[in-house]
C-alpha cells in the first residue's frame, strides 16, 4: 500500500553532486554492499505481486549513487554501513508491499512498489518557479515516492533533466528514479538538515532544536520526511515500520542501529 508521506522542499541549495563534506572514502558502494547483499536485502522486490518487479536493479542504485560523492562515503566503516540501511530503510517503507504476515516477514518486501497506485490526482499547485507542464501528473515515484511540482522541479533542475516536462521518467528510468531519492536524501531543506548530515553525524542540533527533542539519530531522519503526520505522538506503524526495514538492514550490514530510532519525543520541523 502506498504511504501517506510526501515531500515538501523548500528552494534548491547545494547538491552534492561533486564535492564530499567529511571525511569521504574513495571506492564506490560496491565495497560495502554486493549485489547478493542487495537482492537479500530487498529480498521480494521482483517477485511477481510487487508492480516494480524488475525495475530497482543493483546497478541502477550503484550508477545513480556515484552522482553523490558523499553518499554512503563518507566517515568510518559503521557510519558508511549505517547510512546505507538508513536511506533503505526509509525508501523501503515508501515503497513497501509487505503485511504483518508476509513471507519472510514485512521488512523483506521494500521497493514493491514504483508509483503511486490507484488513479492519483495531479499534485499541481499554483508556483511560478516551478510551473507544471500541460496534462502532467506530479504524483509519488520512485524510492522517495517524490510528489507535487514544486519538487520535481528542483529535482529535475539539480539532475539536468527537466522532469517537470517529463515526471514519468521517475517511474521509468531506474537511475533517474534513484538519484531523485538521493537528491532529497543529500539535500537540506532549511530548516531541516540533509538526511544524509544525520547520519553521518555531521549536523548540529541547534537550540530550538534541543528545544524540540530533535537529536542525532534515525528518528530525525523520519522527522525529515513526514515528521508532520508521524512524529510528536506515540510511536505510530509508519515509524515501526521505517525502524523495522532499518534494523533488519542494519543486522545485515553486521552494523549498529546507533541511538533515538524514533521521533515519539520529536516535535516536527516547522
């Protein structure tokens, strides 16, 4: 089923499509996660029930992260490993057709799905930077399930690919569809950090954010993403769900989870 949250950014700042922040290593992803390690990860993701089978490829993921220098680079060998089951974690609860009873249990069944099921609206909202194209529908695709038009068009704009012109391209070109999840992943959207700076350990939490009990950790990562509907409240399925595809990768990337998994203590990013 498809997820509730949504992407809302805020105009385009840095991408890092070139330049590290931290310490970055210089060998590819290839190094920490194999092509076997990724088929068991997304263990069900080709199977026959999941709309995207046979679309999330491993060399999709490990073309599209080279256009992030930083991403899964940067740090020693646990924080690598950690924000590589972090940002799958994430984009497999986006993604997921698992249920409580699934084989091999729900957190095997991330990126089933590629596009937002059933017959979605147009997600076009009036903004002149970001105009939509005639008859285009900006509904979630891709690992992030990205939507509206005022994100795939600084999407588009950092990828240099016009996907305001073009959306379906997201749920059509695996790379492409990758590297829009990593584009949010590596972005800050002030005055949210980047995902991939919590993870890392390189943000700082600033007064109103101690303020608010936003800490280093997984759960501000889930605050990044839809802490609007999920955070500030007991902890809710879709957090159980995001830690669950977490931990399992975690576990298989022989990693620890780190501290503060949740964001039930959080108040969400203004």
């Amino acid at each position: 089923m498809f997820k509730l949250s949504r992407l809302i950014l805020l105009p385009l700042v840095s991408l890092f499509l070139s330049t590290s922040r931290g310490r970055a290593q210089s060998e590819d992803l290839s190094g920490i996660i194999s092509r076997d390690l990724f088929n068991q990860m997304l263990k069900h993701r080709n199977d026959a029930v999941c709309p995207a089978k046979g679309f999330y490829t491993y060399d999709a993921f490990i073309a599209a992260a080279k256009s992030f220098s930083s991403f899964g680079t940067t740090g020693d060998i646990a924080t690598r490993k950690r924000e590589i089951a972090a940002f799958l974690g994430q984009t497999s609860h986006e993604t997921t057709g698992g249920w409580a009873r699934a084989p091999n249990g729900p957190y095997t069944w991330g990126y089933c799905l590629r596009q937002e099921e059933g017959n979605p609206g147009d997600y076009c909202v009036a903004n002149q930077q970001w105009p939509c194209s005639p008859g285009k529908k900006y509904y979630g695709r891709g690992p992030m399930q990205i939507s509206h038009n005022y994100n795939y068009g600084p999407a588009g704009k950092a990828l240099g690919y016009n996907l305001l012109r073009n959306p379906d391209v997201v749920a059509t070109d695996p790379v492409i569809s990758f590297k829009t999840a990593l584009w949010f992943w590596m972005t800050p959207q002030s005055p949210k950090p980047s995902c991939h700076s919590v993870i890392t350990e390189q943000w700082t939490p600033s007064n109103a954010d101690s303020d608010a009990g936003r800490v280093l950790g997984y759960g501000v990562i889930t605050n990044i993403i839809n802490g609007g509907i999920e955070c500030g409240k007991p902890t809710p399925s879709q957090v159980q769900d995001r830690i669950g595809f977490y931990k399992r990768y975690c576990n298989l990337l022989q990693v620890g989870y780190g501290n503060h998994l949740d964001c039930s203590d959080q108040l969400s990013f203004a």
